[in-house]
C-alpha cells in the first residue's frame, strides 16, 4: 500500500446521524476504502437511465448491491449528467421517497439520499437516510446546511465547476488539484462555522463535474493531495466518460459498460493505494471482489 497512508490526521470513523462507519486507516483491520453502491431512481442517468425507474426495480437494485458487498447505497432521483434537466422536488421525492423508506427497512446498511434540494433531503432523512450527498457542496440550497445540522446527519460536500446543465461547456484551470482542494477547505470550514461537527463532514473531488478528460486524470492520480483535508473523501468515478476514453484508446474502438466497469475497478484501486476511504461505484461487486485482493 501507499506510503501515502500514513498522511497525519486520518479519520477513523464517519459520524452519520444514528450510525458510525469505520474507515481504513493506519493499524486499523479494514484496509479496503468502503464501497458506495449507486441507486439511480431515474429515466435519464448516463449510464443506467430508466433501468431502475420503478420502486421495484431500484429497491431490487439496492438490495443486489448489498449482497455484492456495498458498505452504503446512494440514492438519487435526479440525474447530474452533462446536460441534464433540473427536476422539480415534488417529483424527485416521488421517485426516491418510497425506495429510501424500504432499503432503510431492508438493506441493513446506511442509506444516502443524492439530492442538492432540502426538502428532498429533508423528507429522505424523516424516512431514516443516514447522509446527505449534495453535489453543490451543500451552497445550492440555502437551507441544506440547516436541515444538516438539525438533523444530524453526516453529509458529502462536493466540487463542481458550474452546474450539470453547463459544467462540460468548456471547463478551465490553472492548477485543478489545487483549486480543487481550496474549494474543498473552503467548504469544510463553512461547514464547520455552521455548527456540523468534523466528524460528519466527507468531502469529494467531484471527477467528471465541470472537467476535462487532463483534470479527471489528474485528480484521480493526486488523490492522495486530498487527505490532508482531515475528513473522509469520497470519489465518484464510477462509468465516467474519462474511463472511456482511455479504454476506447486500448482497445480500438468504444468501449461498452461493462468495460467501463473494469476501468472503475481499476481506478478503485488506484484510489485504494493513495488511501482514498470511500469510492461510489456502480459494479460493486467487481470493486469490492478487486478492492479485497488489491488492498489484501
């Protein structure tokens, strides 16, 4: 493993609202970072879209995830491709409410809800989510922070450079692992002023929100520049376009999802030896099966 993990102020737990999640770090027995499993509730996402759009179906999805060893299942019933179209609250939670309420009851893990919207985030709490995981680093919505501290629950806070209806438009940077990082203090300590405890703060480098094929690759292999944030970090590199692309170079032509699959469970590793703590996956069952050997 990385000489990287032995970086000062390494977080040992991740404080949700009613649970603790340990985190691999130095001495620790758990050497893998824990695995998010991704529950797309919606006709639109890049790489699932419409899949999973029924109660039946995500809560199927979620519970799948489970048994191939996912740690936590994110929830979310917006897409935030490139491109995509806002939705409106109501109809978000009409599509997350019901699968939130029975993966709590059934899935025996943490529940995420993927929303930038309080209300939503709200109503997912109510019904027993554990995060949430905001991709506007919880600045979108002005009652996200409130709704966060009243409640408890431990939140993700992620980078990203405009919004998913402009962000691949022409994404720019001087230094993106630097810019990057201050955004991310910058985050962490509004949280902080705020009144969330660190405990419950995770943060995220957002790959593939508003930056080219250069930024994700840099950010994935600087990782490690992250960790001196002292919180958990999460990244999400699960069927982005940036593995595509450098799977579609390897082989001569473009590469299908499950190829994909192989990249995310390449990179996990990648991730893994910088000492990264949570990776948000599609596969989980390939990057946990890949995590264990890599990590063992």
């Amino acid at each position: 493993m990385s000489a990287h993990l032995n970086t000062p102020c390494r977080p040992t737990h991740w404080h949700l609202r009613t649970l603790q999640l340990a985190l691999p770090h130095p001495g620790s027995a758990l050497k893998r970072p824990l695995v998010m499993g991704i529950v797309n509730v919606t006709p639109d996402s890049f790489s699932d879209g419409g899949q999973h759009a029924s109660v039946e179906a995500a809560v199927n999805h979620g519970l799948e995830l489970v048994s191939q060893g996912a740690d936590i299942l994110d929830v979310g019933g917006e897409s935030t491709r490139p491109f995509s179209q806002a939705v409106a609250a109501d109809e978000e939670w009409r599509r997350v409410g019901e699968v939130v309420r029975q993966l709590v009851e059934r899935a025996g893990v943490a529940v995420s809800i993927d929303t930038s919207k309080s209300v939503v985030a709200a109503r997912a709490i109510e019904a027993g989510a554990e995060i949430i995981n905001d991709v506007t680093g919880l600045a979108g919505d002005r009652d996200m922070i409130r709704v966060a501290l009243d409640t408890g629950v431990g939140v993700c806070a992620m980078h990203m450079q405009g919004t998913p209806q402009s962000m691949q438009v022409a994404p720019t940077y001087s230094d993106v692992v630097a810019e990057v990082h201050a955004y991310l203090a910058a985050r962490r300590e509004a949280l902080l002023a705020a009144g969330i405890q660190r405990g419950k703060i995770c943060l995220d480098p957002g790959i593939g929100f508003g930056k080219t094929h250069a930024h994700n690759l840099t950010l994935l292999t600087h990782a490690a520049d992250f960790l001196d944030l002292g919180v958990p970090i999460m990244v999400g590199h699960s069927r982005k376009a940036f593995i595509g692309i450098m799977i579609d170079r390897a082989i001569g032509r473009p590469a299908t999802v499950a190829q994909r699959d192989g990249g995310s469970a390449g990179a996990a590793c990648v991730l893994a030896a910088q000492g990264v703590q949570i990776v948000r996956v599609h596969a989980v069952g390939m990057v946990r099966s890949a995590l264990e050997l890599f990590c063992y």
